[in-house]
C-alpha cells in the first residue's frame, strides 16, 4: 500500500489549510473528519468508529493521533514518519470512566499547545461532544474556535490529480449501472439485484478495483419511489414499475453518483413526459455551471424549466463531490441552491441531482461534473433515457 497521491500534492492541500488557518488567527486546528485526513495526508483506515483526530500546525508534519490498533495504516497509506503518531492505548476504547480524549489532550498540552488558539471541526459525524468536552478540559486555557469546514472549502477546488481519479470512479459507477441494466427484471429480488451491483462497483474492471462508497447505493421501487432515499428489500420487481437507480463509483475514496430511471414494461405516460422535462432542465442546469457564475443561477435555471412544466421540486439540485466515507459523499460546501452565492470556479466537481417523486412513482437522473474553463465536463457517460426493460 501507499498514500494515493504524492508527497507534493499532500504538501499542497496542507498550505492551503495553513492558510486559512492563520486568516483565522490559529495556532493549530484538530480535524476529526475522516474524509479531510485522508485529503490532507492519505490516511485511509475504517477506524473512524472510535476517537482519532490529526492535530494541525504552522510548523510540523501534521500528527495523527488515535487508536494504537490502527497506528499501523499511517505507515501504510500516509508520507507521515514515526514522529507523526502518538496513539492511545486498547484500556482506553469504549470504557465508561476513561475517554480517549484524555489521552489526547494530555498529547496536545505537552506539544505546548496550552493557552493556544486551537480550531475544532463541530459538526464532524464522528467527533462527539463528548470528545471536545475531554479536549476542553484537558488542555488548559486553550481557546477554541469553530472552524468547522474549513478543510472543506480547501478541498473544493480539485487539483488535476485528483479529478483524474475521480474519472475512474466514474467508469466504476457506469460499469456498476451497466450491471444494473442487465440484470434487472420483472421477478428479480432487489437484493439480489444490488448484490451483483455492489461486486462491480468493489470488483471494478481489469484496470483497477474500488472501494466501498460513502454513500449506500440505493433502489427507489414502486411505492418506495415516492421518497428520495428508500434502502433496497427483497422484494421482487413487478411488471408496470418506474425503478430509480441511485449508484456510486468510488476510487481512493473519491466519489462518483450517477442516477438513472428504468420502466419495467409499460409505464404511464406521465413517467415519459416527466422524464423529457427533468432531461431538459439538466441540460439548461448545464449551461449554466461555468466559473464566475453563481451556484444559484444553476439551480434558477432548472426552476425556469420546472415552471414551464408545472413541476415542482424543493429540494437543492446538487452538491460538490470529492473525497468521502460513509455515511455520506458531499463535501458540506457549494450547494445547487437558489440562495446560494457560492462564485464557481474552474476545477470544482459537482453531482448534479435531479429527481422528481410524485405520489406512486418518482424518477431520477443525475452527473457528476467538473467545472472547466469553458463549462462543464461529465465525469460520467452514460444514456440519460428511461430504460425501458420489455
């Protein structure tokens, strides 16, 4: 094994952090989302179940601290060095009266961090209240101040590195919604159906494997199509139904979504001519994602298209994409809004998702795209029609 990336584009993203980090006056910033320590050194472990953090400064490698059972995946998918670890011990996980904070607070006081001005992430998933009450406590009179998603915004500009990886998540999530059209039928268990997804999107192609994706791929069937994110059953398909197939392609951790709709037979003539108008306004949603524009006129381009139609859908349209563990594959940043001002730039790399859900059936149909100079590139490649299975 071995970071994803090299030791240069690491060094890269950390200057970006450090940056905004001294715009924000800190001396050192704790980051406990798994997702911006792997953008920032490639750590890369399913370890994130218990307490670990990487501690941020202006003049050292950044130190990832954590369970001692897992100090190994630092040597092997991170540039760190030894110096760059100082776990917990094992009578520290998940007891009672001690927490693993302690630990690392009694780390960050003997660093010389006392009396700092020190930025926490405060609405990670996986850095607990009572993980920074233990923080608060234990390194005395230190200030802490939000910085949540401050690794976030430095992310959502993509090196060229990193959007070449995410073009092969894309060809894993078109290989994985190849499968799904092939497989999927009036009879077919869902389960079974999304067993033979998942094997692709693991098993990937002759070039290259990939990973489990942070978001769970899912299936909209039936009555189920009606909300907008139903886990699969093992329930059979049924002749008449409108599927909706929400899938993923995920390579070093970076992320690809593609959704697709299939009609199992005949279907209503709504499903069509609400598909034509979702394909329409994708496309005017298109046209309108260039750098220098506003992320909400991407979103006052599909509400033109939606009120041309009479639809009317009220969630965002889109979000940025990139690097990501489960539970989710969002960065938490630009949203596809209409009252978001967020100035686009070249480089940013969006799933634009347009989905419509009406009383007993919904549709969906999505891209993952990568902002250019000249407007848009879609990462993936893949028919836009309602797949109609015979």
């Amino acid at each position: 094994m071995a970071p994803a990336f090299s030791k240069k584009e690491y060094q890269v993203r950390l200057t970006k952090v450090r940056a905004s980090m001294q715009e924000r006056n800190l001396d050192a910033l704790v980051v406990g989302d798994p997702s911006n320590m792997n953008w920032l050194v490639g750590f890369d472990a399913w370890s994130m179940y218990v307490p670990q953090i990487l501690f941020i400064t202006h003049d050292k490698d950044p130190i990832w601290m954590g369970r001692n059972m897992d100090a190994g995946a630092v040597g092997l998918t991170t540039y760190l060095t030894a110096d760059s670890v100082m776990p917990y011990p094992e009578s520290y996980v998940q007891q009672s009266k001690v927490h693993p904070m302690e630990v690392v607070a009694n780390q960050i006081s003997h660093l010389g961090y006392t009396g700092k001005r020190i930025g926490y992430e405060s609405d990670s998933y996986f850095f607990s209240p009572k993980a920074f009450n233990c923080l608060k406590t234990g390194v005395m009179n230190a200030e802490w101040v939000d910085a949540d998603l401050l690794v976030n915004w430095c992310r959502v500009v993509k090196s060229k590195a990193e959007i070449d990886m995410m073009r092969k998540s894309a060809r894993l999530v078109q290989g994985a919604m190849t499968v799904a059209y092939e497989n999927i039928a009036p009879g077919v268990r869902q389960c079974d159906l999304m067993a033979k997804i998942v094997a692709k999107q693991v098993g990937g192609n002759t070039e290259f494997g990939g990973d489990l994706t942070a978001l769970s791929p899912l299936i909209l069937a039936g009555e189920a199509a009606t909300t907008a994110h139903p886990m699969w059953t093992d329930e059979k398909f049924v002749d008449g139904q409108t599927v909706a197939l929400e899938l993923g392609g995920t390579r070093k951790r970076y992320n690809a979504g593609l959704a697709r709709t299939v009609q199992l037979g005949r279907g209503p003539k709504a499903v069509f001519d609400t598909a034509s108008a979702v394909q329409e306004g994708l496309d005017a949603v298109l046209d309108n994602l260039k750098p220098g524009v506003e992320a909400g006129e991407a979103h006052r381009a599909w509400q033109a298209v939606l009120n041309k139609y009479g639809l009317v859908k009220d969630s965002r349209i889109g979000y940025s994409i990139g690097v990501g563990y489960s539970p989710d594959w969002g960065e938490h940043t630009v949203s596809l809004r209409d009252d978001d001002k967020t100035v686009l730039q070249s480089n940013m790399t969006l799933h634009v998702m347009l989905g419509m859900w009406m009383d007993d059936w919904g549709m969906e149909l999505s891209e993952t795209i990568a902002i250019t100079p000249q407007g848009v590139e879609c990462l993936t490649q893949f028919s836009r029609d309602v797949h109609v299975v015979d």
